[in-house]
C-alpha cells in the first residue's frame, strides 16, 4: 500500500467533495473500474471537474484522424465506431468496428500516443457521455506525486482487459 505524502494529504482535503459528485452512478462506477489503480479522492476530483455531455443520433463524438483532447465514458446509449475508407472507384465505405455502450471508456489511445483518432465514433441513438479533458489529467500528473504512475497503470490495465476481452471474442479455425 503506497503512503499519502503531506501534500496529498493536503490536495485530498482541499479537493475531495464534500458531497458526492452529480455525475450519475454509472459514471462513477465505470470510471472506479477503468481507474482501478487512482486513488479514491482523485477519482472523485476528476469525476467533480469532468463534463457531461449529451450526444444526438448520428453525431459525430471523434472523427477518424482527429486529435482529440479527452477521454470519454459512456453513461448511457450506443456508440458505433467505424473506419471510413475510400475504394480505387471513388465509393466511400463506412467498416463498422464495433458497438460502446454504457460503461465503455475511448480516448485513452489517443491520449497515450498524441496521434489522431484510429476510427470515427458516433452515436447509434442518443447517448451519455463523460467528458474528461487532457489538460486536467495532465494538471494532476505535474501536481500530485505518483498520480502520473497510477493513472498509466490504470491505461495499461484498462487496454490489456480490453484486448484480452477481444481475443476471447476471436473464433480460432
């Protein structure tokens, strides 16, 4: 068990709510998963200073290349992710990934990695989201000790359970 230095002891005080956040359980529960390795009251201060967001059918959450600044949980709804890709006759064609429903956290590779987003997110019907910019995770790494550490920790654990959930789902012939 990692010990709180002063100054963490200090920020969880100054930072920590007094009443619950307003996000709803779904939120709270997902991002206490996906965030197993932070500790309570920084998950709770992300949570705090996070935005919801509503998404409409068919809008556009990531586009495919785009550099996105945030992470994002899904509260409630669909989410479809696909790959748009042009043939050598001109015809666009839209390759359907997958499906992110309620729980389900994108954003993180593009987080890690700084690049454009590997496919278009959009929503298959209305959709909650949380919103978790960049900058305020960043803000957390240079301010309280060890949270950089925890919060990586919790990426790799987060995209090794994905892709192991993945290579569970493949039929091997």
């Amino acid at each position: 068990m990692e010990t709180m230095t002063a100054a963490d002891t200090a920020f969880a005080e100054e930072n920590t709510p007094k009443d619950p956040p307003p996000h709803s359980e779904i939120f709270s529960t997902a991002f206490a998963d996906a965030f197993i390795h932070l500790r309570r009251y920084e998950r709770d201060f992300i949570l705090e200073h996070s935005e919801q967001k509503l998404v409409c059918k068919y809008e556009i959450v990531i586009a495919e290349k785009s550099r996105e600044e945030a992470i994002y949980i899904v509260a409630s709804g669909n989410l479809r992710v696909e790959k748009i890709r042009t043939a050598p006759s001109g015809e666009v064609k839209h390759v359907e990934l997958g499906h992110l429903g309620p729980g389900a956290v994108f954003g993180e590779m593009s987080f890690l990695t700084t690049d454009g987003a590997e496919a278009t997110i959009s929503a298959s019907e209305a959709t909650e989201i949380l919103y978790i910019k960049s900058a305020l995770i960043k803000t957390l790494m240079d301010t309280v000790g060890g949270f950089d550490g925890r919060f990586y920790r919790s990426l790799a654990t987060l995209l090794s359970d994905q892709l192991r959930s993945k290579n569970n789902r493949v039929a091997w012939h």
